[in-house]
C-alpha cells in the first residue's frame, strides 16, 4: 500500500498512510492490548475527516488510494455497528459513517474540473454503501443478541433441571435417610436383625442419592463437552410409580394404595409422563417432611374423557411441625405448577378432609 507513493508526488504520502491506516484497522483483529476496536475506528475515522481538510493539489495519483480507503472505512463501519457495546456506538458509528460518506470531498474539491455541486452528488453516492454497511452490521448485531440470549435461555434451562432433579430425586433419598435416623434415635434399642435392616434401608437410600448426583454430574459435563447437543435427561414414567412407592413403604410405615388402570400408561408423551411422575414424588416426599404421622396415602391416576390424565395423592394427616427442621424449601410445588402450566395442565394443593390433597391433570396429545 505504502510503494506506490514513492512513484506520486510528495503529498501523495498522507494518502498512502491514510490508507494503509484504514485498510489495517478493518482487517486486524480486536481488542489488540489495550485498544479496542472502537478506539481504533475512533481514530482512523477522525485522521480520515482530517486529511480531508488538509489535502490540497490536484488528484493525480491520489486516486490511487481511494478505492482501498473506502472499502476499509465501510468495513470498519459494519464493525462498529455489530460490535461496539454499549452507549460507544453511538458516537463511534456516526464518525466512522461520515468519513465513509466525505472521503469523496477530498478530491472533489479539489479538482479543476469539479465544484461544490458534483460535490454534493458525490457525498449523496456515497451515503448509500455506508447506509448498507450499518444495515448489515446492525443485522448482524441483531443477530448475535438473538443467539446469545438463546444461548443464555439454554443455560437458564440446564440450570432449572439441574435444580429439579437435585430436589425431586436427592432431596427424597436424604430426607428418608434422615427420618430413619431420627426414627432410630426416637424408638427403643433395636435388635440385631432391625438394626441391620435399617442399615440397608440407608445405605440404598444413599446410593440411589449418589446415583442421581452422578447423572447430574455427567449431564453437565456432557454440555460442556458438546455445547451443540442438549445434556442427556433422565425420564420417569407413570410405570415406574409401584418402584417409587416400593422404595417410599419400605423407609415409611404409611400404607400406601396405588391405582393405575392400563389406560393411563403411555397416554401422555414422554415430558408429560414424567412430570407426573415428579409429581407424585414430590407429593411423597412433602408427606415424609410435614406429615409424619401419616398412616394411609392414596394415589389415583385415572384417564378422562377430556381427554386428559389426572394424578391425585391425598393422605390421612394435615401438616404439622415438620419431621425435619431445615431452611428453606417450599419451592417443590411452585416449580411443578409452572412447568405443568407450561404442558396445558393444572396443579392444585391444599387440604382434604383431615388430611391433604395433590390434584394434577395433564392432557393427553392429540394423534395425529
């Protein structure tokens, strides 16, 4: 870029620096150091505006550097709309843009054969590849909000079913880990045979709990390996509620009856099982929490004609003082309400008769 000027008069030199200038500015990458990219643009677009008010002669070989200046100042242009942040744009883009649309002036003006008005025609032209400039850069900035929201939509999400999965399937496992301890402490010494029974009751309760803390472990390694693939879920289903309430009987002395007629499993689809599924675990382990003295708890699923499927849990016993003290929590049922909301379903809870009552109905997907 810089050759050249040794062939064109003296003056011809501020236009080559120029150039060169504008031209190394659009291609280098940035932040460089400690200059950023709106700094750099900064700079060149107001060393452009000042070699126009101080370039003086005829064209000649100047206009050797033209074609390289402008493009240089339109790519800088496009740029700075698509990634100067922040309040920055607002002055660096409108700088950069003018010495885009006046680097025409710099030889209009003074040529012989050129006035005021092909001046003005000229700026006019050039107004439009620095307007198609901005537009593209604000595309593309349009563009990168969209993909960086999404991405940060992605990681709300991973962070909410690692949150779910942490209370619904942890939580249950230790706190029927804690109220067999507490029940322990409560009772009478218990014999051999009861004292290993309770040992073996814990200690599956405990692995269940380290099983469901690898498979989170794994799933968010897995994002961070293959950021373009979702982490891999674990899906429950209504078929998996008579281990469910196995595992709840065997750490619990609550009797517990279970309908669910053939109808209702596989009606709804994957997610939707699931989250039915959650629900019932939830309703369990808020009983184990605030109902301890429960003696009978019935869950009923049942198919309507609506068509939908409704999942119901009542016990025997109202709340009382928790079996567990602890901080926190109540968040179990607010996150099942949402993210039933959001499947077309409804969920309610409150008390029934001496007891409480969880209702959920999920419609069932249309064929087809």
């Amino acid at each position: 870029m810089l050759v050249p000027a040794a062939l064109a008069p003296p003056s011809a030199a501020l236009l080559a620096v120029m150039a060169a200038l504008a031209l190394a500015a659009a291609l280098a990458t940035w932040p460089c150091r400690r200059v950023s990219l709106a700094q750099a643009a900064g700079t060149v677009a107001a060393l452009s505006l000042v070699t126009d008010a101080c370039t003086f002669g005829t064209p000649g070989l100047m206009l050797l550097w033209y074609p390289f200046e402008t493009v240089s100042l339109l790519v800088l242009l496009e740029r700075v709309v698509r990634g100067v942040p922040g309040p920055r744009v607002a002055l660096v883009a409108p700088l950069t843009g003018a010495a885009a649309v006046l680097l025409p002036l710099r030889f209009t003006l003074h040529a012989p054969t050129t006035g005021l008005k092909e001046s003005v025609v000229a700026a006019a032209l050039a107004l439009f590849p620095a307007a198609v400039a901005a537009g593209v850069g604000l595309y593309l900035r349009t563009l990168d909000r969209r993909r960086a929201h999404a991405v940060e939509l992605a990681r709300r999400e991973q962070r909410l079913e690692v949150a779910r999965d942490l209370h619904d399937f942890v939580a249950h496992e230790i706190t029927g880990i804690v109220l067999e301890a507490q029940a322990a402490q409560l009772g009478t010494d218990p014999g051999p045979e009861e004292h290993r029974s309770l040992l073996a009751r814990v200690e599956q309760a405990g692995l269940r709990a380290l099983d469901s803390m690898d498979h989170t472990v794994t799933a968010l390694r897995g994002a961070d390996h293959r950021p373009s693939e979702p982490p891999p879920t674990r899906f429950h289903g209504l078929a998996d509620l008579p281990e469910l309430i196995g595992r709840f009987s065997a750490m619990s002395t609550a009797e517990v009856a279970l309908s669910l007629p053939d109808d209702a499993v596989g009606a709804l689809s994957r997610e939707t099982e699931d989250t039915a599924y959650r629900v019932v675990l939830e309703a369990l382990t808020n009983v184990r929490r605030h109902a301890p003295r429960t003696g009978r708890i019935e869950i009923s699923v049942i198919r309507t004609a609506a068509p939908a499927v409704t999942v119901t849990v009542v016990n025997d016993a109202s709340p009382a003082v928790p079996a567990i003290a602890r901080r926190g929590g109540g968040t179990g049922l607010a996150g099942l309400a949402e993210r039933i909301g959001a499947l077309g379903g409804t969920l309610e809870a409150g008390p029934h008769g001496p007891g409480w009552r969880v209702h959920c109905r999920l419609p069932v997907p249309a064929l087809g």
